[in-house]
C-alpha cells in the first residue's frame, strides 16, 4: 500500500474518531441515566465492485458499553 493510501486510512479514522466523541457525549448528555450506552462500530466496505466483488468482503464490528 502507498503512503498517500495510509494517509487516507489515518484521515478518515481520526474524523471518524472526532465525530462519534462529539455524537456520544451529545447523546450522553440528552438521555441520562445510570445504565451504560451499549454501542456498536461497524466497518464495511460499500464500494460497487460490479460483477468482481471481493471473495471475503471487508467487514468489521466492535461492540462496547460506555459507563456514564
């Protein structure tokens, strides 16, 4: 993989990071409560491969609980 791909990978995590800080503590302040956020992260690739998609497509879930 080239430098600039890396890049790009890095850029979108860091923004992804950001925004979903930003969207939980939102979310967080307008629906308190004692019982911890169950949250679920999913990656997946949405690119239209037409006619050659990918063997094994690329998919990622992580689940967790946010204690408030």
């Amino acid at each position: 993989m080239e430098v600039n791909g890396r890049d790009d990978i890095r850029r979108l995590l860091k923004t992804f990071g950001i925004k979903a800080d930003e969207i939980v503590i939102a979310h967080l302040a307008r629906n308190p409560g004692e019982l911890p956020l169950q949250i679920r992260l999913i990656l997946e690739d949405r690119t239209d491969y037409g006619d050659h998609a990918p063997e094994s497509p690329l998919h990622l879930e992580v689940d967790g609980e946010i204690r408030r």
